[in-house]
C-alpha cells in the first residue's frame, strides 16, 4: 500500500483510545483518521473517514463492538474489522469472529503485537491474539449459536425485556421471542434466569454492568 494505512478506533473510554491512538502514530506508515466512543459514531465515522482498519471495544454503550462490527461488514465490507478487548475467554474471541472480525487482540498486547494484528488483517487474513486460538474449536457437542443468538443472549441476560432488546437490534419483538426460543432449545434452559446463569458461567457478562 503506497499510502498510510488509515485507522479508525472505537473505545467508550477515552483514555484508552487516546493511549491506543498514542502507541499506533509512532509507526509512520499507520494514520489515525478517528477515535470515537460507541459503535453508532464508529459506522458513521467509517462512511465520512474511510477507514482501511476499524479497531473496535466489544462494551460500548448502545451500539456495542458486535453489532458495530455486523453493521461494518454489510455496509463496508472493504473495512478489516479487529476487536481491541481485555476478555481474553473463549466466548468472548469465538462470538467475535462470528459476527464477521477478521481479527480479536488484547488491549494489553504490546504496539508491536497491535501493529501486527493490523497487517494480518488487512492482508485479509484472520488474527487470534497469542492464546485465542482454542476460541476456534468446539467446546462440546451442542449446537452452536448463531451469531445474531448469541448477541440476544447477551442483551437477555443483562435483563432486557424483549421489546427492548427489539429496539436495541431493530428487529422485530416476534424474531427476539423466537430466538429467545431457540436459545433455550439449544442449551436446554427452560427459564431466563438459566439463560442469565449460563452467560456469568461463560464469560458473557464480564465487562458489563452485571459483573461489576
């Protein structure tokens, strides 16, 4: 690529974008083009700025990094998704490449691990940070959840009622009812509270409310 690789960064806490945005300019061949603080500014930044690379947060308020990064791939699929994170669980990493990243990295990685994500990505091959590579094998012989269950799943267990998570992923409170259905088919759960036990004991709630 004969021009700088332009990035875009989306982390509700500042500080954190900024120290990201501080450790990728000290390569002069990477330009920061933004840095904003949810998943709604990062697609609306995505189509003024034209990123080549969007770094995304997974908890972000109203639009997280999951339905950001959906929203990325259909709209711009040219744009190399990579999730900035410090959930390192299997969870976490696999739901993440579900919803179409092409790669998942640790906040705590050092800039040069961080700059390596972002060529291996934009070669348009997949990044795992050191470690994530298990996220890619199945953790048992049930059926596994889509990626749309999954992010229901997560927005259910933080206990929002149907309509609510129907507004959040403007869809329909008939096509939440039928996922909420099929998650508990899936997991054999019979009640949302079991749904809500079984997001704490996989690791779907650190980084929320919930876990705090």
């Amino acid at each position: 690529m004969d021009r700088p690789i332009r990035i875009l960064i989306a982390d509700d806490h500042p500080m954190v974008a900024e120290g990201i945005r501080a450790l990728l300019e000290t390569y002069d061949d990477l330009d920061v083009v933004g840095a904003v603080g949810d998943g709604a500014a990062a697609v609306a930044a995505a189509g003024e700025l034209h990123p080549d690379v969007a770094l995304l947060d997974l908890n972000m308020p109203g639009v997280d990094g999951l339905s950001a990064t959906e929203i990325l791939r259909d709209r711009h699929p040219e744009i190399r998704v990579l999730i900035l994170s410090m959930h390192d669980t299997r969870e976490y990493v696999a739901t993440a490449l579900r919803h179409g990243a092409a790669g998942y990295c640790l906040k705590d990685q050092d800039s040069q691990e961080i700059r390596r994500a972002i060529d291996v990505v934009l070669s348009g091959e997949r990044y795992l940070c050191p470690g994530a590579e298990s996220a890619l094998e199945p953790a048992d012989g049930t059926e596994p959840l889509t990626s749309r269950e999954q992010t229901i799943l997560l927005h259910l267990a933080q206990g929002r009622s149907n309509k609510e998570v129907a507004a959040a992923l403007d869809i329909s409170v008939r096509t939440v009812e039928t996922h909420r259905k099929n998650l508990k088919r899936k997991l054999g759960i019979s009640s949302t509270a079991g749904l809500t036990r079984y997001a704490m004991e996989h690791g779907v709630l650190q980084g929320t409310g919930l876990s705090r």
